[in-house]
C-alpha cells in the first residue's frame, strides 16, 4: 500500500474497531490534521498544496463550474490548506524548494559542458540555452518554459538518462549533481516528461530515519522513496507539475506555486522529558510528538489539549488513561486518545502521537 490514511477526510475515512468511523466517533466533528503512513517505493509526482484562501476560491470556483468532486480534473477536494510535515522511519529521499539559482545555473552548464564532450549535442544545446534562460530570466520563466514543452523533450530527457548513466559518467559527479543518478529510473518510468528536467531545479533531500522536513504552502516536492509518517492539515488538495500520469493543470499550479530560491534544511526533535520529542511546526492545525518507552522509562500522566492519533511504528506500546482504559498497540497498529483527563505509555517501543 502507498498510503494509509488516519484521520476523518472523507477522501479515505478511518474506521474505528467494532465502532463505525472516527467521524461517527466524533459526533461528525472533523479532526483538524490528518495522518498517513507514506510508503513510496517509487518516485511520487512533483507537486504543490495551496494556502488557506487559494483553497477556498479554487473549491468554490470549481463547485460552481460543476465539477464532480471524484473528477480526474478536479485540482480541489475540499476548502483547506495543506500544510505538512514528513517523518522518515527509514532512509528517505525528497526533492523540496528550488535550489539557490547560481547552483541551479552551474549544474546546467556542467550537464551542457559534459553532453558537448561526450558528443550529445542536442542535449549541450538544450542545456546550454536553458542555462541562458536561468541567468536571464530566473527559475519561473524556464518552469514555465518546460511545461509549455510538454510533449516535446521526448528525445532530450531520452539522451539525458543515457549520457548521465554511471557507467558512462565513470561516478565521477561533484556532489551539486547528486541529482543525476536518479534521471535514468525517472526517464524509464516517465519518459519524456519535463518533472525530469524540472527536478534538476530542486534541493535533494536525504532525511536519516526519525528526521523531518515540513513543506508550507506553495512549496514544490516530490518524495522520491522511503517510508515515512506524514501529518498535514486535513485536505488533499494537490496541484501537480511532473511525473505522474495524473492531472496537470499549468495554469492553476503557477498561480498556487512560489518561486523563491535557496537551500532547505531538515527538521529535528526536540526532547521535552524522557522518553518524548517534539517536532517544530509552523501551523497551528497539526503537532506531532514522537514518544520512546523502554524497561526504564515510562510516560505517566500525559496532559493533551485536544484529541489525538497515535501510531505505534516498532516494538509495543501500551496506552492507559485516568478512566482505566487500557490499549496494546503492536507495530502498524493505531489508536484514538480523547476524553480523558491524562495518559500513560509503557512497554518497549516507539510511537508517533498526532494532535493540534
């Protein structure tokens, strides 16, 4: 599975055991976040979330234009934001943001220079009038350019994969082009596309297990493989750019993306007591701590403000709260927290506990 959703969007409803849905739970009080366990075994497409006041005009214009909410052109399911955040719990890697453009700009001339060596004179030349884009007119104008290409760069991203090909590059790339090694598996998977040449724009980001990243409003990314908890405000609202079959809508996704340019940091946990992290964040739909219980350590007492999702992800945890509940969660499994005034984790394992 790519995806398993924890939360009350309508787009994959979590049900509760023996109990019907968490919205029935929750006398159809929708949760403000949603939490996914994120599993991409592939890359996933590029793409961007608008913010709070593009969601509301986009749902609504696109209600009053009749557009079935299930339609494979709808770019709005709903009127929120989405805001996220994505926790590694393996090695994990992303491209976010648009990389600071004298990198950008000394990458295309690298790419032209080695295609022009190696007799790939089509490719030096895209490059070469790419990079000339880039130094005059910035990241926007030459985004806009490769999506206006669609269609076209079938022979250009065919000769990119061969001629940055390790066994042609002799693993010899500096480390601003990490990038390259994996074009050959994006062309093989989508061939032609301009995601491949757009990617190149973008800051790789290889997370350790149990670091982050948060991507704000109008961020461009693409998760490229890893397994990962994501938490985010409560939509799915995704407006995408490149590698993907799906739905591209050029026009709507310039209009929600930002062009600013530099480099992107990963997130770490800040330790508040034994035994529980705290992951910053940026919004207020969303907090999310990460709580570690061994032979030595226990959680007692925990206050929570508002309802909350846990997801056990290694060993077993067990849950009390002060009206005597008591709950075992195994690696995979979940539980809903709410109406009690404390709680309490034991066992031996790890857990990630989602709330606003």
């Amino acid at each position: 599975m790519a995806e398993i959703w924890f939360g009350t969007h309508p787009g994959s409803m979590t049900n509760v055991a023996g109990n019907g849905t968490l919205l029935d739970l929750r006398n159809q009080e929708p949760l403000p976040f949603l939490f996914k366990i994120l599993a991409a075994g592939s890359p996933l497409s590029i793409q961007a979330h608008p913010n709070s006041q593009q969601a509301i005009d986009g749902f609504a214009a696109e209600n009053a234009a009749g557009i079935p909410l299930d339609a494979s052109h709808r770019n709005y399911k709903d009127n929120k934001h989405k805001p996220e955040m994505l926790v590694a719990l393996t090695d994990f890697r992303a491209v976010v943001g648009f990389r600071p453009v004298a990198e950008a700009i000394e990458v295309f001339g690298l790419i032209a220079d080695h295609s022009a060596a190696n007799e790939y004179q089509r490719l030096a030349l895209a490059f070469s009038a790419w990079k000339e884009t880039l130094q005059s007119e910035g990241v926007e104008a030459l985004f806009t350019q490769l999506l206006d290409a669609r269609g076209k760069l079938a022979e250009i991203t065919a000769d990119l994969a061969l001629a940055v090909a390790p066994e042609r590059s002799g693993m010899g790339w500096p480390s601003v082009l990490t990038h390259l090694y994996t074009l050959p598996q994006l062309e093989k998977l989508y061939p032609g596309d301009p995601g491949i040449i757009i990617f190149l724009l973008m800051n790789l980001i290889e997370l350790r297990p149990l670091e982050a990243i948060q991507v704000g409003a109008g961020v461009i990314h693409a998760y490229l493989g890893g397994l990962g908890l994501e938490i985010m405000a409560a939509s799915d609202n995704v407006l995408r750019g490149g590698l993907t079959p799906k739905h591209i809508d050029v026009a709507e996704l310039q209009k929600v993306l930002s062009f600013e340019t530099g480099e992107f940091h990963t997130l770490s946990a800040k330790k508040l007591i034994n035994g529980l992290y705290e992951y910053p964040r940026s919004v207020s739909d969303y907090l999310l701590y990460r709580i570690e219980v061994g032979g030595q350590n226990i959680l007692a007492d925990l206050k929570l403000a508002n309802p909350a999702i846990l997801i056990c992800t290694n060993g077993e945890i067990a849950i009390g709260d002060s009206k005597e509940n008591r709950q075992i969660l195994s690696k995979g499994e979940a539980a809903y927290l709410a109406d009690a005034n404390f709680f309490s984790f034991s066992g031996s394992g790890t857990a990630f506990l989602a709330t606003s």
